[in-house]
C-alpha cells in the first residue's frame, strides 16, 4: 500500500513571505505618508523637489513617496562664535586654549592691530528663503560677519573700539549685517551680534598699557584742573555779581533817597510859603529833636552863673 502525505493546516511559506513584504510595504506607507513636526519647528514639505508648503507644529499628511519635508528650528537661536570656540558650556565655561587670529586679528582707523571676539545669535525668520535661497547659510553668516566687523573697526580709533564705542560699534555691526542678509533673501533674523572682547596682541600688551596708564593719568590731571577751576571761578564770579547787586541796590537806594528828600523839601517850601513862622519854629524843634536825641548828656545851664562847675557835680551821671 503507498504512502499518502498530508500537508498540515496553514499558511505556505510563499504566503507567509507575501505577509512579511506586505505588512513592510503598509509601515513603508505609514511612516511616508505621516509625519509630526515639533512644538519649536515648521516643516517644509517638497514635491519632487519643488516647495509645496510649509505646516505648524503637529501630526500631519503627505504624499508618500512623492513629497519630502524638511523639518526647520524657527524657534531655535542658532549662535557663531569668532576668535575663540566654547568647548563646554556651563556654569564654569571651557574654551578652546586655541588661537583664532586668522578672524580676530583687525587694524583700526588708528593703524593700530587689536584682537575682536564676537559672537553672533540668529533665528530662521523665513524657512522657505532659509533652505532654497542660500546654500551654505553657516558659512554666509560667518563669512558676511566678519566683513562687516572689519569695516566698523576699521572706521574707528583703538580707543573707541577698547572703551567707549564698543556698544555703538557692535551695534553699527548687526545693522550692516541684518542689511547685507536681507539684501539676498535670507530669511535669516540677527537676535544680537556681541562684542565679547577686545585687546591688543600679546607682543604689544606691556607698550599699550603704559600708554593708557599715562592717558589715564592725564585725564586725571585734567579733571582735577577742571575741578579746582569749577570751584574758584564760580565762587568769584558769584561774589562779583553779588558786589554789582549790591551797588546797583545803593545807587537805587540813594536815588530814591534824594528824590524823596527834594519832595520833602518841596512841600515844606510850600507850606513855609503859607506860614513862615510856623514852619521855622517846627522845622527848628524837629532838628533841635534829632539833634538831642543823639547827644550823650545833656547839660542846662543858667546865664547868669559864674561857674559852671557847682552845676557839674551837680548834672554827673544824668541824662
């Protein structure tokens, strides 16, 4: 009798590699046609390699294999150092103990030499200018960055790019930066462009700090000149305006005086017109009354004494 060989129950192996192939086909299909963008980014979405659109953040659709996105930090401050490199960052910072002077190195409007750091913090403001109008967008930035930093250093003096026009001069740099990035549809936002510092090569350090040591101390010697000055100069012409104001009260106080007096002496010319008598004999009494009343003693004497000594030891001590 021959042998019957029954085949068990179940998928064949043909099968079950149709469902392997279909089952990788259906996730191929998944994952291409849904995608999720960041709560930070935006996502650029290509068709065949030409811009279709841009979605927010969140879980979205696309034609698989037909459309790509691109995913762009919008929300990210992307930054760039010049003349140093941060190796960690941190509470205790470590930088590079390697010499960037290749873009640190500047002459000034002064044709003096000075070491530049900088950095510069920038965001994508525009993600479709970001990836299609620029290519190499680091490399721009940085390349712009430093051509801008020379020319405001160059128009300036190695004092003002040390001390005072640091502020001024490293915003002069982002103006003319953000500019020149517009100028080529970057789509690229200049957050802050900082200078960080600022000093002269070490083969000059010792010549250029006694240099501004003797400024220093002339401005010193400056300001205590001027100091002196401030507090002698007004004090003397305080006291001359005072004497002036005190003259011209005089002269106003002796001319209303004598104005006052003629006007008293033409009234009393009036009424002495009137009265003769009366006048002479009130005008005799009130100048007999000033008179007395700045006398120190006062001595009556009878016409008919012979001396006048009785009525001295008499009239001591009384008024």
């Amino acid at each position: 009798m021959e042998d019957i060989k029954v085949n068990p129950p179940g998928l064949s192996y043909k099968n079950w590699v149709l469902l392997v192939v279909l089952g990788i086909f259906i996730l191929i299909l998944v994952f291409s046609t849904f995608y999720t963008i960041g709560p930070d980014e935006v996502g650029v979405i290509k068709r065949f390699g030409r811009y279709v659109r841009t979605t927010d953040p969140g879980l979205h659709i696309k034609i698989p294999f037909a459309e790509s996105v691109t995913k762009v930090k919008v929300k990210y401050v992307f930054k760039e150092e010049f003349g140093f490199r941060t190796l960690r960052p941190g509470v205790k910072t470590v930088y590079s103990p390697e010499k960037w002077q290749g873009e640190s190195l500047m002459l000034t409007g002064d044709l003096n030499v000075v070491e530049v750091e900088w950095i510069v913090q920038y965001r994508v403001a525009d993600p479709y200018k970001y990836l299609f109008k620029i290519k190499e967008v680091r490399k721009t930035i940085r390349d712009i960055s430093e051509v801008v930093m020379r020319l405001v250093v160059g128009d300036r003096s190695v004092d003002e790019v040390l001390t005072v026009g640091r502020m001024e001069a490293a915003s002069e740099a982002q103006r003319k930066l953000q500019e020149i990035l517009d100028s080529y549809d970057s789509g690229i936002k200049i957050v802050t462009l900082k200078l960080k510092d600022v000093n002269p090569p070490d083969p000059v350090k010792p010549s250029f700090n006694e240099v501004n040591e003797a400024r220093q101390d002339r401005e010193r010697f400056i300001n205590e000149a001027w100091q002196a000055y401030n507090k002698v100069v007004p004090k003397a012409k305080g006291e001359a305006e005072k004497t002036i104001a005190e003259a011209e009260g005089y002269a106003i106080k002796r001319v209303n005086q004598a104005e006052g007096d003629a006007k008293r002496f033409l009234a009393l010319l009036e009424e002495y017109k009137k009265a003769p008598e009366v006048t002479k004999k009130r005008i005799y009494l009130e100048t007999l009354s000033d008179i007395l009343s700045r006398v120190g003693k006062i001595y009556v004497i009878d016409s008919e004494q012979k001396t006048i000594l009785p009525l001295l030891s008499l009239e001591e001590g009384k008024k």
